[in-house]
C-alpha cells in the first residue's frame, strides 16, 4: 500500500547545517502542497547571514573533517551506504511525494531508485579518476593532480527535487567537495531530509549543508558568498544568465548550467509502429504535467503520417485523469502551483490569438479545488513566430508542425533560443544521422525520447540551455579543478 494521509507526514525544519537541522529566525515562507493547493508547512527563510553560517561550516569540512583526503573508495563506501538509506526511507518518498508534482507511484517506483543509484553511480567513480603524466626531458616529470574545488554551490528546481539534487551531490561529494544546496522554495523538505540520511550514512558534519529560501535572498547570498569556489544550477535561461553574470562579477567562479527547452520531435514518414509512436510522443510531453526541461513539447511530423498520429494523439490525451499526489492510483501530476498553471493558461491564450487552434485540451482541469491540473494540449496551424513555438510553457501542451520534405523538417527543428534536447524517429539510419548532426541540441535521441537509466551519457544543453554537463563522468572530472605540476629530478 503507498497511498498515504498527507496530514500524519512529519515535516522537518528544512535548514540543516554542520550535521543538524536547525530553526532559523528569519522570514517564513508559507508552503502548498501542489496537489490541493494547502498550506501544509511553514519554511524558515535562510538570511545572507545564516547562508554564510551554512558556507563556513562547509568550508571547515573541507579543511578539517578529513572528507577529501579520505581514502577514496572510503569515500565511495559511504556514499553507498547513503544510497541504500535512500532507497529504503519511505519518509523521503512521502515528503517528496507530499510536496512536489510527483505522485507516489512515480517517487517509489522511479524517483526514488534513479536518485539512489546517482549516488551510487559517483560513489564507483571516486577511485577511478586520476591525473595524468606528460612527455618531457628525461630529467624532468610533468603531472596533472585534480584536486576538489572546496566549498561548492548547488541549487535545485521543484519539478524533480531529489533527482536533480543527486546529479549535483553525487559527483561534488565523490571527488571530496564540500556542498551547501539550495532546493526551491517550493519543494523544500525531501532535499533537508536526503542531507539529513546523508549524515547518517558517514558523511561528515558540514560536508553537506541545506539552506532554504528565494533566489533572490538566499540563491544570491550563496552565490556570491567569497568561500563559494563553483556553482551548479538547474533552472530557468533567465536564472541561469543571472548566475553566470554574478559568478563573473564576485570572484569568477566556474558554473554548470542546465537551463530551458523547446526540444523538437522530428518524426518522419519511415519511423514504424504508429500506437508505438503516440505513446512515445505523449511520454515526451505530459510526464510531471510536461514540466521537465527536456519535455518534448515540438512535434514536426512529415505529412504522409501527420493525420494519423494526431488523431492517436487525440484519443491518448481525453484518457487522463487528475489525482492526489499521495494516492498510489495517480498518474497525473499537477502544475507545482497556480502561478505557473497562470503561465500555461497565458501562452496558450496567446497561441490562440495569433491563430493557433487548439484541438484538445487548451483549459485547466475542472473540480480539482485548488489545485491545479491542466489537460493535456495538442495546438496545430501555427507560425514559427507564435508563443507556443518560441516560448517554453512548462506544461503539458504539444505544438504540431508538418513538413513535405526532409529539409524542411530539420529547419522546423531548430530553434533560435534553445538546444536542449531532440526526439529523431526514422527507421532509416542515414536519415537519423544526418538529422543528429543537423540539430544544434545537447542531446539527440533516436527512435525514443527518454533519458537512459545508467548515468554514464551526461546531459547539458547549447546555447541559452545551459553550460556544461551533468551526469556522466564529464559531471565527476567538472568537479575538480587541476594543478599542473613539473619536477627536476
């Protein structure tokens, strides 16, 4: 049984700092829960003053706690033992659940095991980079030593709070950093307790800090604290550009940025199984309400299966449901709060003006109280100019585009803004590559669109959706800055 009643959750203070939680004397932030739109928690806000408290605890970690010049496999050992706590806490799940758009099927089933095996995934990876030895006279040694950066920033979004915090986490602690993490505001808790299961698993105290609060008190005063020696965020363009600007301005610091996506799915004539297909482009579109930034919310479908698959569309979208978060029949999960069921309303209300017709979907589920659900969307005849074409919704609405001829749909799938991600489906293997090498994207999926479940591809976007590369082992080397070193004998 994973259903739960959200009002016999406990909830944590949210702050924890040096290895325990602690009650901050700022501003509180009142927090909903998604699904109903209830108040359910109040959030100490963390002041210049109490990151800075969160910061030196971090930076005393580093240097006295013995956390980076640990053997790493022991290192590794612990990070183990962290991720088997995770797995098994149902508390983690329900606060995850509880707070956030993830339904508790979704957090047992999925969340919960990807976020574990992250941790696992950098755990492995800490005995297994080194330095490297280069060419010189025979008198000399030339050497490259990584070594952790210090004191490392890293800030989460609400959409999936636990799995984008061990992205961040994992090879940050692995290579022997200390972290202090910011989770959203909106989805505070479940990071507070991850840190708190962390302590518990033989992390140091201070190794890893929580503070809570809004980007602009509590992100600024992290990011710009001196001690802070690297960033990594996950977020919006906009965000993103302002974290760049102030790591540039306040010591220049190094960032990773995995920002916004308009990722097409480019689907031609030859791509195969039509129901196959339909189930694979509502995937793209409607997993977590289409709030994802890899979301795969253009569909430019060549015209000779553009009437069927859409008609397949059509019938798979009237099939959802609304539902609690916390009851283990939901499969649908609600906009993270109304301001942001307000954005999706305005963009499809735009769409509309300059022309696009909405055929199904297009309106906010009816008899959900507070919460807000909106209705999977399908929106056709638009212009490559209309705001459901350039703009990222953050919801479940899929665009249609049709295309005669090869050419024509690659130049559909670009985007002037955006090189997140990209859905080719064809069964022809010269077509895929040629589209693979014409689409400016981090990341091109062929014939699926989902990330694999095994952590070695990183992921990181072009232009303005982001810097840099999380997952990976690009993600574990990013965590480490490199000394040169050259000997006489």
């Amino acid at each position: 049984m994973l259903s739960f009643d959200p009002n016999s959750v406990k909830i944590p203070l949210g702050n924890f700092i040096n290895g325990k939680y602690q009650a901050l004397s700022g501003q509180k932030i009142p927090v909903k829960r998604p699904s109903d739109g209830r108040f359910y928690a109040d959030l100490d806000e963390a002041s210049a003053e109490d990151v800075d408290q969160a910061v030196q605890s971090a930076q005393r970690a580093f240097t006295e706690s013995g956390w980076r010049s640990r053997p790493p496999r022991e290192r590794g050992a612990v990070m183990r033992r962290w991720a088997d706590l995770i797995e098994n806490d149902r508390y983690l799940a329900q606060l995850e659940s509880l707070g956030s758009t993830r339904p508790i099927s979704d957090v047992i089933h999925h969340e919960i095991p990807f976020t574990a095996e992250a941790i696992r995934f950098y755990a492995e990876c800490a005995d297994k980079y080194s330095g490297d030895l280069f060419p010189t006279r025979d008198s000399s040694l030339g050497m490259l030593i990584p070594e952790p950066y210090g004191v490392i920033a890293a800030i989460a979004p609400w959409n999936f709070p636990l799995s984008t915090a061990s992205w961040k986490l994992g090879p940050a602690l692995a290579a022997g950093n200390s972290v202090v993490i910011k989770p959203s505001e909106l989805t505070p808790f479940s990071t507070a307790r991850m840190a708190e299961l962390g302590v518990q698993a033989g992390l140091p105290a201070g190794v890893l800090n929580v503070v809570q609060g809004r980007g602009a008190i509590t992100g600024q005063a992290l990011i710009t604290h001196p001690l802070v020696r690297k960033i990594s965020f996950t977020g919006s363009t906009a965000t993103g550009a302002h974290i760049m600007s102030a790591a540039a301005y306040h010591g220049t610091k190094p960032v990773t940025l995995e920002l916004g996506g308009k990722s097409p799915q480019l689907v031609f004539n030859d791509a195969g199984d039509i129901d196959e297909l339909a189930m694979r482009m509502l995937r793209g579109f409607t997993a977590n309400g289409g709030q994802a930034c890899v979301a795969g919310t253009r569909l430019i479908v060549q015209t000779g299966i553009a009437e069927a698959l859409t008609q397949k569309l059509i019938g798979l979208c009237k099939g959802f449901r609304p539902g609690l978060t916390w009851d283990e029949q939901t499969g649908y999960a609600p906009m993270i709060d109304e301001k942001q069921g307000q954005k999706v309303a305005s963009i499809v209300a735009a769409a509309k003006s300059q022309g696009a017709e909405v055929l199904v979907g297009g309106e906010r589920f009816a008899d959900t109280g507070e919460g807000w659900f909106w209705q999977p969307t399908l929106m056709c005849n638009l212009t490559s100019n209309n705001p459901a074409i350039e703009q990222e919704i953050f919801g479940p609405v899929l665009t249609i585009q049709t295309f005669e001829e090869e050419d024509e749909g690659l130049a559909l799938a670009s985007h002037e803004s955006y090189g997140l991600c990209a859905g080719v489906h064809t069964l022809s293997l010269p077509r895929a590559l040629r589209a693979m090498r014409s689409i400016d994207a981090g990341t091109v999926w062929i014939n699926r669109y989902t990330r694999s479940g095994d952590f070695i591809i990183p992921t990181g976007g072009f232009m303005q959706s982001g810097i840099g590369k999380d997952l990976g082992r690009q993600a574990f080397e990013a965590s480490h800055r490199h000394k040169s070193v050259l000997i006489d004998f």
